[in-house]
C-alpha cells in the first residue's frame, strides 16, 4: 500500500530526530562514533574488520582454487569498457590536484573494503559527493551510467533519490540527501588493465571492476527506507517490489515438504536462532558491509531439488540482482551462475503470505543474494516492516572487489 510507511513517522521533535538534526556528515559520524551508544557499538564492531587480509566469503572457510580464470569475454558479453574508461577521464579532469590525489586508490587497495551502508560516515573514502561542485557530481553520475546498464543505472540511482527524499520527509537534509555518498577510483583507466569504482552511502553501495574486457559488480547493497517515493517530482518510484514478488512465488511454488525445509526460522527474530543470528545494524542478512571474510554455512533447499518452475524463479531472483550488469557481462554472469546450479541453495525466514515480512538468501560458490525486510531506522516501528528492505549480492570464494582476476592479472603479466 503506498504511504503505509507515513503513519510511523517521528514527531518532528523526536530526540531521534531532533539530535541530529543540522549536523554535517562528518559532524554526525562523530556522533555516531560514541562509546556506548546503538551506532557506537556498531562501529566499534565493524572497524577491525577491513583490516583483515581479503579472503572472500565461503560456506565453510576453505576458499574453492580455480573459480575464476580471467579468461578473455565471449563475443557479446564485453564490458563497455570504452565508455568507462572515458567517462572516468572526464571525472578526474574536472578535479584539482587535491581532489584527484583524494579520489584515487591502487586497484588491490584494502580502501575498496571501507564501504558501508548506514547514513553515518564511518571512513571518508574518496570524495564526498555533497561537497563537491555540480559538474563533479554530474561526472560522476556519468561514470555510473558509463558502466550500469540503464535499469541498473535507474535502480542505483533510485536508491539516492529514495535517500534524499527520505532527507526531506524527515527534515535531515544534512544527513540524508541524493549525494550523501563517497566515489573512489580504484587503478588507473585503463581499456585492458583491471580498474574501477566505488560508490557508496545510506541504502546504496556499488563496487565495479573490469579487466581485459571482463566485469564484476559486488559487493553491491540497495536498500530503501521506505521502500517508495509518493511524492514530489519522482512520486511512484518504488524498489524491490520485483525482488519481493519472486521469492514469495519461489515459496508458493514449492511442495509443503521442500517449504517447510526451505524456511530455516519461522519468525524474522525466532527463539531457536543462536545468539548473533541477528545482528543490531545488519540484522538477518550476512554479507553486508564488512564481511569480507565471513563464513556462511549453506541453509535450506538445494535448488536442483526444487521443481523446475521454482527452480525458474530462483534463477529469475538471480537475474533481478544482476540487473545492474551491462547486457553483455549479465550474460557472462548468469551462465557463470548456472554453471552451478547444483550447488546452489535457497533458504528463508518468516511468513511467505501477502503482508508477510521475510529474508531469504540463494548461495552457490560464486554467488550470494540477499533479501531482508528491516525494523526502523528513521521511521518508528520496533519491528521489520514490508517497506524497509536491505539486499546484498556477493560473489563469494574471492572474487568480490574482482580481487581474484587482479590478483591472476598480476601475477601472469
């Protein structure tokens, strides 16, 4: 229902609110950073993290050798590498010194791994698009466009305006805006050498690597709250409605044995989950920001089990997550998916009926989605609600940041 999120909104004077309320970002991130406090913990949790050597996630912390060669791309699937390169010129040509010096970054940087998706500034990354005059942000809103396809391009960039608008429902437009995000360069341009970009922010974080032709795109986090825009000069933009819609038919389509399998709890925050099942900030989902590294045991139903219509679903799910990707490197990625399916497992938590809250995640070697619905955060409810969501994509065993192709392009050159 649209506007369902309005009746939980804050009173304008709500100390949630009114604390924050005219802060700068990094302003803000000092408070956010105090000892004690819900946001201080998370911080306290999460920093040590990025400066463990990058592994890549897995099931069971042994990483799986030859998952991805750097082969040269199939004809068709090549990334717009062309465009790429170009539009990130023209980005680093409207810098000064200072702001190229500040934006760039080796291409194996541990700063790809400082990345996070709450709205307080933990690590000040590259540059601050809020801070930056109209033309910066326009370049590289460009580079965004260079590099997504124009679904993806829309969806990502949905993700800010949703932001921004939330700025303005709220009246924290110096903590939520439509450039409340930093964008880092990673390597130099380059047609054939690996490089590439970051952006990230509240609900939005986007990690894109290419090398000789070849694309990846994770780790990737959208998230929206609300999940909608109902009104001003974007009214009915809405996110995730896809996403949402499939799981619950991948539930519907299964046999009552395979979904009671699937469904690992019952309830989003269930008695039987062990201690740090669901974390404060990140809650259900587990390859957030930070979890570079984190072991993720397989859960729930083995994909090749499932009828063949879930089995379509499961795979449709994948490709909605990878609708970022340019329609050459999406191809690339879905046969890499595909490639295996028979070990690919779907696994739930919460209801599958309409109005129903859930989190669901598909993993494989070289692949975990993510879909959770989220208690608030700027609106007042205790409890996950339908038009708070998070997702996650990873590609797992080593490739996230595209680390595993640089690290075979460094070594073989």
């Amino acid at each position: 229902m649209s506007g369902e999120y309005r009746q939980y909104l804050f009173p304008h004077d709500h100390p949630r609110l009114a604390e924050v309320r005219g802060l700068d970002p990094y302003a803000y991130g000092e408070f956010s950073r105090r000892p004690g406090t819900f946001t201080g913990g998370l911080v306290e949790g999460w920093t040590p993290l990025y400066r463990n050597e990058f592994r890549g996630v897995t099931e069971d912390g042994t990483l799986r050798e030859g998952l991805y060669p750097l082969t040269p791309a199939e004809p068709g699937e090549e990334a717009p590498v062309e465009a790429m390169v170009a539009a990130a010129r023209e980005l680093l040509a409207v810098l000064d010194d200072d702001a190229r010096k500040k934006i760039s970054f080796a291409v194996d940087s541990v700063e790809w791994q400082t990345w996070a998706n709450p709205e307080f500034l933990q690590f000040d990354t590259g540059l601050r698009l809020e801070f930056q005059p109209a033309e910066v942000r326009e370049k590289a809103l460009a580079l965004m466009r260079a590099s997504l396809s124009p679904e993806g391009y829309d969806l990502a960039h949905g993700m800010m305006l949703i932001n921004g608008f939330l700025g303005e429902v709220v009246d924290l437009p110096t903590v939520l805006n439509q450039f409340s995000y930093n964008i880092a360069l990673y390597g130099e341009p380059d047609p054939v050498a690996p490089w590439g970009w970051q952006l990230y922010g509240h609900h939005c974080a986007v990690n894109c690597l290419v090398v000789a032709g070849r694309m990846v795109l994770s780790p990737v986090f959208l998230g929206a709250e609300p999940n909608e825009i109902d009104a001003g000069p974007h009214a009915g933009l809405r996110a995730f409605d896809d996403r949402i819609a499939l799981g619950r038919q991948v539930m519907d389509t299964l046999p009552e044995a395979q979904r009671r399998a699937a469904t690992v709890y019952r309830q989003m925050v269930d008695p039987a989950m062990p201690p740090g099942r669901v974390h404060p900030g990140d809650e259900r989902h587990l390859a957030g920001a930070f979890q570079d590294n984190r072991v993720i045991p397989l859960e729930g139903v083995r994909v090749t089990d499932m009828p063949p219509a879930a089995r379509d679903l499961v795979m449709a799910i994948i490709d909605r997550f990878c609708a970022l990707l340019p329609r050459g490197p999406r191809a690339a990625r879905m046969r890499e998916v595909g490639a295996h399916l028979d070990d690919t497992w779907f696994s739930w938590i919460g209801g599958h009926h309409p109005g129903d809250v859930f989190y669901y995640r598909i993993q494989s070697p070289v692949v975990i989605a993510e879909l959770d619905h989220h208690r608030g955060v700027f609106l007042d409810h205790d409890t996950p609600q339908p038009f708070h969501v998070h997702t996650v994509l990873r590609t797992p065993h080593g490739n996230d940041y595209g680390r595993a192709w640089v690290r075979h392009w460094q070594e073989n050159r």
